[in-house]
C-alpha cells in the first residue's frame, strides 16, 4: 500500500491535539515549556507559537507518522520560491522566542516519501515537508535534539533573525533525495555550531532565494564553527538559491569526512544576487571529490539546462548576472582525495574579484574514484586532478601544496594577475 493510498491513522493512535493543544495553551499563559517524555510519541504537523520551548527530554522518541492528511498545506518558501507546501512537521511561522530543545529524537518517518517521490505513480501534487521549518521567526533556537530520517529537508529557517543551531545530530541515509541538513535561507545573525551531520544531500547550505522569490532578501551575518559533516554532496554550501546575496559568513574549525566537495560555492546566470566577504579557516577533509569549489555554471533545477547556463563565452551583463567577490581560505587540508585538487572559476564578464587561499595542502589517493568536480556543462569525470582556476581578478594563493596530482598541480586561464606560490610534490 504506497503513502498516497493508505487509510490515514486513527486520531486516537496520535499525539497530535494533545500536543498542540500544550503548546497552544503554553502560548496563551504567555510561553513556557512542554515537555515530551520517554517513550514513542506518534504524530502528525505541530505548530509551534512563540514564547514557548518544545523539549524532548531523554528516551523521548516523536515519531512523525507519513501520510499526507496529517501535513496541511501551507505557504512557505521551497527552494527559493514561494509554493504550496505541506507544512512541515515542526511548523513556525511570524513567531518569535520558539525552541526545540532536549537530548530525545526527532524521527521524520522519511522512507514512505521519499518512494513516493521516486515513484512517478504515487508523485505528491505538493512538495513534501520539511522535518523543521521556521518561516519569518525571530530569536528561534534549536538545540541538542537528535534529527533523523527528515521527509526532505532538515532545518530550514526562512526569512528569520537571530538563529542558534547548536549540538545537534542530523541522520539521514546517504542516498535520500533532497535531506539537506541545515539550509538557513534569508536570514540574519545565524550561529550554527557543534553539530553532527550526516546526510544525502548537502549537509549545511546557506541561501537567499532564486530569481523567482519576489522580494529578495539577503541571507547575512553567518557564523558556522566546529561541526563535523559525513556523506552529503557539500560540507558547507553557499548557493544555489542566492538572488538575495549571501554575505558575512564564517566557517572554522569544522571536519569533512567523505563529502563529496568540501566548501562550495554554487550559482548561475539569471540568478543574480552577490556573494562576498567569505572567511573559512581550520578545516580538515578527508575522502572528498573535490575540497574547494565556486561553480557560476551550476545547471541543476529548474531552468539550468538552458543554453546561456553552460556558456562559456562572456554574454552581456545585466541585473542576472551573478557577482562573486571577497573569498579568503586558509589553513585547509584534504587527504585522500579523488577528482581534483580544486575548481574554482568565476564568469568570463563577470570574473571572481579578490580571492586568497593560505596554507592549502592537498593530498590524492593512490586509487581516486574519477567523478566531475563540479555540477556544470562540459565538465567530464576526472581522477587526481590539479587546481583549476578561470575568470579571476585580484587572486593571490600562497603555500599551496599539492601531493599525487596525475599533470600540473595549477592551471589557470584568464587570471592575469594572479600570484600564486604552489608546491608539487
């Protein structure tokens, strides 16, 4: 029997009103804290309301039920663009001083949609929900909680000001579509630290909207430090959804294991937007495709297929052309990887402005897996790869070493004033 065809589950077997209705009342005494015990908590969407604190204390288990019935439809921001969703199953929205806290779990019941969204047949009308969504909050904290098995993305703050995501665990299985695990989309003053995350898809991807948003907002003020990221696609992604600019983001003292690329950087024309002023520090990666990328080709989703996309000849800049500028990497070190030692390239008419990368060491495995280093037309699989750069003004790489590279450990075309110190050995 799929998800779309299943008898919703009696309400009596559910947790849902009597949930609801704790923190409902919490938020009318003026806030205060609800807390989930030990145990196996069966439910479907829950509201959050502000001023109150959703806790699951230790043994606690809130198991969201799949069926589409028990997720209504909302309005919400969904890959960078307004669309009728169904609600996520910890919902906010315009709330202010929401949290989930506890050392329980949060359990998405995530394989009955993912087959739905692999299977043409029983494909949902609407997209499915989020495991966490706090749309247009202010002051929200998540902290401590184990997250597993999220229908599709983990967290997702939207449009919000002031997050703390703080000692988290993220399981997803590798191969689930679309689980990111943090995805802060045109927020402000976010602080993500010491977090576990381990999923299908990128593991923390900060964003600002698509061309298609309406208002475009600006996702600002980022600081994400000591979190350790196993199997996504991404250790720590900016883009592709970045119309609103992506700017004053912080990344240190995080470890990348077995990610495909490590920091990533990822747009394209017709999305606009300006990414600067990216400081990342103190990073290990170990097993990656590819530790450094900054990808404007990016032809994933919709619209990423046209012909303008993978051109690589400059075309006219105009209010969709994408700006990169201000990218400073140092101290970063990646063993046993596979593709390529870095991709970094900006657009021909639209070239990366002021980047240095500091004490890089890269280091191939003996026997590299080829795979592309970036998501772009007319790039092919590659093995043990030295660093590429295109389209850069104002770069300047010191101490680069590159170890196992298969040709030159740099290639650079149209970089006419770049200085650059790199070792082979």
């Amino acid at each position: 029997m799929t998800l779309l065809t299943a008898e919703a589950p009696a309400a009596g077997s559910l947790v849902t009103e009597q949930l609801q209705r704790e923190i409902d009342d919490a938020a009318a005494r003026g806030g205060g804290r609800v807390s989930v015990g030990p145990g196996v908590h069966r439910t479907g969407s829950l509201r959050l309301r502000s001023g109150v604190e959703l806790h699951l204390e230790a043994g606690a288990l809130l198991q969201f039920v799949a069926h589409p019935d028990l997720y209504p439809i909302v309005t919400a921001r969904w890959e960078g663009s307004p669309r009728e969703i169904h609600a996520p199953c910890l919902y906010a929205h315009g709330e202010r001083d929401v949290a989930i806290t506890g050392l329980g779990t949060i359990d998405g019941g995530g394989q009955a949609w993912w087959d739905a969204f692999r299977d043409p047949a029983t494909r949902l009308p609407n997209p499915r929900p989020t495991l966490i969504g706090l749309h247009e909050c202010e002051r929200v904290v998540v902290r401590d909680v184990s997250l597993r098995n999220s229908p599709a993305w983990t967290v997702h703050p939207a449009l919000c000001d002031q997050v703390t995501i703080s000692g988290i665990s993220i399981r997803n299985p590798a191969d689930s579509p679309n689980t990111d695990g943090i995805d802060p989309e045109s927020c402000r003053s976010v602080r993500i630290h010491d977090c576990h995350i381990d999923v299908g898809d990128d593991c923390i991807a900060v964003k600002a909207g698509t061309e298609h948003a309406g208002t475009q907002v600006a996702c600002e003020n980022i600081i994400i430090s000591h979190c350790t990221m196993v199997h996504g696609h991404g250790g720590v992604v900016l883009g592709s959804e970045m119309s609103g600019d992506v700017r004053n983001v912080v990344i240190t003292g995080c470890v990348f294991q077995s990610t495909d690329r490590g920091i990533r950087l990822k747009t394209r024309r017709g999305r606009g937007g300006v990414i600067e002023n990216l400081r990342v520090s103190n990073i290990v990666m170990d097993d990656v495709l590819c530790p450094i990328t900054v990808n404007p080709f990016y032809f994933c989703g919709e619209e990423g297929k046209l012909p303008h996309v993978g051109d690589r000849a400059a075309r006219t800049v105009d209010a969709g052309t994408p700006r990169i500028r201000g990218l400073h990497l140092a101290h970063l070190t990646a063993t046993r990887v596979h593709a390529s030692a870095g991709h970094v390239f900006g657009l021909p008419e639209a070239p990366l402005v002021d980047l240095t990368i500091e004490d890089l060491s890269v280091s191939f495995t003996a026997d590299a897996a080829p795979g592309t280093p970036e998501m772009a037309a007319g790039l092919g699989p590659v093995a043990r790869e030295g660093l590429r750069l295109g389209h850069l003004r104002g770069a300047h790489l010191s101490r680069i070493r590159v170890q196992g590279a298969a040709g030159e450990a740099l290639v650079a075309q149209d970089c006419p004033d770049l200085h650059a110190e790199v070792i082979e050995r």
